[in-house]
C-alpha cells in the first residue's frame, strides 16, 4: 500500500483545454476511526491503520477487547517511529464509548471488521452526522469444483480454506458445491485430509487445529451442527476421534457434513468455525444459483483448468472477490470489498485510498 502511494494518491488530470489548468487533488479525510476486530488482529489493523496514516489523516484505533495487548503495541510501534504527538492513537473503549465517538461526528471515516450486527448498530449510530464508514461484515463464502479440476489442488484448498485457524477465517470456505460426477470420490478424500488434522494446545508444533477463539462462538457452530443433523445432514467424522474435543470448551471438532439443504443454518448462516457443508450439483448454472443463495458476498472460489470459464461464472457471482484455484487469500494489491450484508465500502489497492481522502477540484482559468 505504501508502494502504490504515490500513483493512488496523485492528481488526477482530465484531457487538457486550452486558457485552463484543471485537476482533482486527493486530501486526507481527517481523521479516521478504526474498529479492529480480533480474528487476525495485526493484519486486519495494518491494512487499515497505514494506508490511513499514508493518506495523510490522523487515525484513532480502538481495537477488541479480546486483543487489547495488539492495540497497545500499535501504539508502542508509532511512538518508536517518532509519528507527531496525536497522530495516531489507540483508544481502549468499551461499546457505548465506541458508539458515542460516532454518533458525535467527530470523526471522519470509520473502518470497521466485524458482525453483520455490529455493522448495522455503528450504521445507524452514523446516521444524520455524514461520517463515511466502511464495514466488513460477515461472509458465507462458496466453493465450486468442476470436473475439470485439478484434483489435488482442489481438495487441500478447499480444506485448508474450510478449516484453518479453526475455521475462523471472514474469507474461509464455509459451503462447497461439487460436480455430481466427482462429487462421491471428493468427499472421500476431503474426509481423509481432514482425519489428519491434530487438535490441541496451538502452541505444541504437533497440533493443526486449535480451539475457537471462545467458548460461545464454538457453542454457536455445535448448535448449528445439531440442528443440521437433526434435518437429516450426514456427518462425515466422528468427534470422538479428537480426544481434545469436549462440550463447554471451545475445543471443537472438524465436521464435513453430505446431505445438506439451504434450510440449514449451517449452510446459510455464518458459522466462522471447522464446519464444512458440501452438496452435489449437476452443472455450472445450479453452482450459480447456490453461490448466489446468500444474503452474503465476500469471496467465492472455483476450481476448474479452464479460466475462461471461471471468469464466465465469476462474472455471474453475487461477491466481491472471484478466485480460481484458490481460496482464502488477501492480495494488496486488489481491491477488499463485499456485497449484501458482508457491508460496503473498500480497502487495499488503489481503490482503497479513496475512502481515506476527500477529492478537490481545481479549475483555474489564465487570465
């Protein structure tokens, strides 16, 4: 982002006229108000809090409460970098606090990962004060696997998109459509990947999966499942066979579920946790129909040799993110964004800076 500064942020020059000097020059927003949440809670902050400082405004990050020590550091790094005095500043706030800096409209941007809930209360908390806010809310994020696939890049993407860091990922693999003709021999091989995982202490170099990051989120995904098999899903590992796993801890198994419906919360609600639904499809069009069955849209992945038509069928995706052949992956250099309830606005590539500034025109006429 500091890379592309300078081409993100110089002026804009329309074709020139005769007796006129005219340009847009890009200046800071004022001062912008990041939200940080805890999952990924430097990454998350760094691609917010710099390009904001690039831009040239002063920026308050208050970050969750389960990550505080982050915010801190944060804070430690600008004052070892020498940042003016106010610059930048970290701010420990509890909600009421948080919504109060909004609704004063005393701020001038607000950047903000989190819940679809939270989004909704700092929106309304925003309303009437004119104060831009950028949300990056929740995800239900879709795979597809054609028959054309690359098999073995296929079924560990999408596992390791479906289950890493717990499965506590915004752009993790939640629901997979496979091709009805590959659809048996996939689930096999993704149950057999997944067998391998070991759960425990995440600081044991043994262990690849940890717990949730709470108890209530690992109580959230075992209602779900619950539900789910109660509807007639089918799981496809047992529990049992992850010692660590234990109701009222937030040790939670890995699960593949086969028999799944859209009726399901675990195929329509966010569940943010090592739960994966994976459903047959006949052909390209029913993908698409089901990709789309979200109120949803961050990131949508499909695993195919031909890119032409991945880019057909991206083309046709309700999402702000189309990947081919991989999955759960954040490149700068694009533009981070979502639709439907996943929120509005952008962040990382150039696309990125225009939140963060205030355009000014400028039409000087030679006399």
């Amino acid at each position: 982002m500091i890379a592309i500064a300078p081409e993100a942020l110089a002026d804009i020059v329309p074709e020139r006229r005769e007796g006129f000097t005219r340009f847009i020059r890009r200046g800071p927003a004022g001062i912008v108000f990041t939200i940080a949440p805890w999952t990924y809670p430097y990454l998350t902050a760094v691609y917010r809090v710099g390009p904001a400082l690039v831009a040239g405004n002063a920026v308050i990050l208050k970050h969750a409460a389960q990550t505080l020590l982050v915010g801190e550091r944060f804070q430690m790094a600008a004052d070892a970098a020498g940042l003016p005095k106010g610059l930048f500043r970290t701010l420990t706030l509890g909600h009421e606090q948080t919504l109060k800096i909004i609704s004063s409209g005393s701020v001038n941007q607000v950047c903000f990962t989190g819940s679809v809930e939270a989004g909704r209360v700092i929106e309304r908390a925003a309303a009437g004060t004119f104060t831009g806010v950028g949300l990056e809310l929740g995800g239900k994020d879709p795979a597809y696997i054609r028959p054309d696939c690359d098999w073995q890049n296929a079924v560990e993407t999408v596992i390791d998109a479906a289950f890493f860091n717990s499965g506590q990922c915004c752009c993790g693999i939640e629901r997979a459509y496979v091709h009805a003709d590959i659809f048996d021999r996939f689930v096999a091989d993704a149950k057999a990947l997944v067998k391998q995982y070991v759960m425990g202490n995440p600081l044991s170099e043994a262990v690849t999966l940890g717990p949730m990051a709470q108890l209530r989120l690992a109580d959230v995904v075992r209602a779900q499942s619950n539900a789910a098999m109660k509807a007639g899903a089918k799981p496809q590992l047992c529990p049992v066979d992850w010692a660590a796993n234990r109701d009222g801890t937030p040790y939670l198994a890995p699960q593949i579920f086969t028999n799944v419906t859209h009726d399901m919360a675990v195929m329509s609600e966010e569940s943010f946790g090592p739960v994966l639904g994976i459903m047959p499809v006949r052909d390209d069009d029913e993908a698409i129909r089901l990709m789309n069955d979200s109120r949803y849209g961050l990131t949508a992945a499909i695993f195919t040799r031909d890119i032409a038509a991945a880019e057909r069928i991206g083309e046709r995706l309700e999402t702000g993110t189309v990947f081919a052949n991989r999955a759960d992956y954040l490149d700068p250099g694009l533009a981070w964004t979502g639709c439907k309830e996943t929120g509005r606005g952008v962040s990382l590539s150039v696309l990125g800076y225009d939140a963060l500034t205030r355009p000014k025109s400028f039409h000087l006429k030679h006399v």
